[in-house]
C-alpha cells in the first residue's frame, strides 16, 4: 500500500464516509494514470495514527541492548532516532504521499526477553491523515535496532535465522475536525 493509499487511505477513508467501497481507486485518473489525491478542499482536522510493529532477536541479543552493551552504541536512543526522522520524510520515500506538518511524534520502546516491541504515535494538524508516518516510524525504528545488532544476530554463514521484523499494523486512528 503507497503512502497515498495509506495518506490517501486516509483520504479514501475519510471518502468512504460518503462513498461505497467499490468506488474507483482514488491515485488513478480516468486513463488509469497515478496522481496525488487533491485535499485541498478538505477541511482541516486534528489527527492522530498510531503504529507498531516488533523485532525478534536472540536472548543474549536482547540482553547486550538492555545493558548497553552493543559496540555500536545505544540502540534504543539511535532507534528513537531514526524513528522519529522516518516520520518526518515519509513523504520524500512513499510516492504521492502529502507532505504534512508533523507536531508531535512518539515513541515507545517495550523490551522482552525474546524480542523489542516499537510503538510510534504522530500527530498532525491538516487535510490528511499520519497514519503512514506512524508505519514508517515504527519500520525504519525497527530495522535501525536490525542495523545496531546485526552483527551479534548473523550466524556461521552470515544469515539471521532467528531475527525477523513481524506484526507491523496501525494501531488507532483517529481524527477530529476542527471548527
């Protein structure tokens, strides 16, 4: 799904408020060519998305990220990180995604012993929603934790066969119009 699907599923969302679901994709014109959804007759909304996703790694793994003790650095700071610039390019890395205003993202790291859970909420203030910001935040976040400990996650022949990127979804929604 492209950001604008995910942007503009947002916008196809909001559409489906007064629309049936089989209507025509909304990044295609009439001749089947892709564009960008036009919001700007909408009216401005305040918005929320929240995302998450978990890594899974080894136990020795988990543990070298809770006491610090990943040569590169710590993970969990530099995952923050890249997080939260993932949020704020997304238009830049998805096509026909809005560039929108981004007033606050955060981020929520929940350690096991198995494996890292990321949650990143976004909140914006305009004609479309975040939700894909939130997605690209908890995956980029989640493969800078894959960057940061990968050298401790290859086995003998250079794979990860017990690291893996699961359950990444968008947790809540919602969005308020504003008067």
């Amino acid at each position: 799904m492209s950001d604008d699907d995910a942007h503009d599923d947002r916008d196809e969302d909001d559409a489906h408020d007064d629309h049936d679901a089989d209507d025509d994709l909304t990044h295609t014109d009439d001749a089947g060519d892709v564009q960008m959804v036009n919001v700007g007759d909408k009216p401005d909304s305040s918005r929320r998305a929240v995302a998450r996703g978990t890594i899974h790694l080894t136990e020795s793994t988990v543990e070298a990220v809770r006491g610090n003790g990943v040569k590169k650095g710590d993970v969990l700071a530099t995952a923050r990180v890249g997080a939260v610039q993932a949020v704020k390019h997304t238009w830049e890395t998805i096509p026909m995604c809005h560039q929108i205003p981004i007033t606050n993202v955060d981020t929520d790291f929940s350690v096991f012993d198995d494996r890292i859970d990321l949650e990143v909420a976004v909140e914006t203030t305009g004609k479309t929603g975040c939700e894909m910001e939130a997605l690209e935040g908890v995956t980029t976040g989640l493969n800078v934790v894959w960057d940061m400990v990968k050298a401790a996650e290859k086995d003998a022949t250079g794979g990860y066969p017990s690291t893996r990127i699961t359950d990444v979804e968008v947790v809540t929604k919602e969005k308020t119009v504003l008067e």
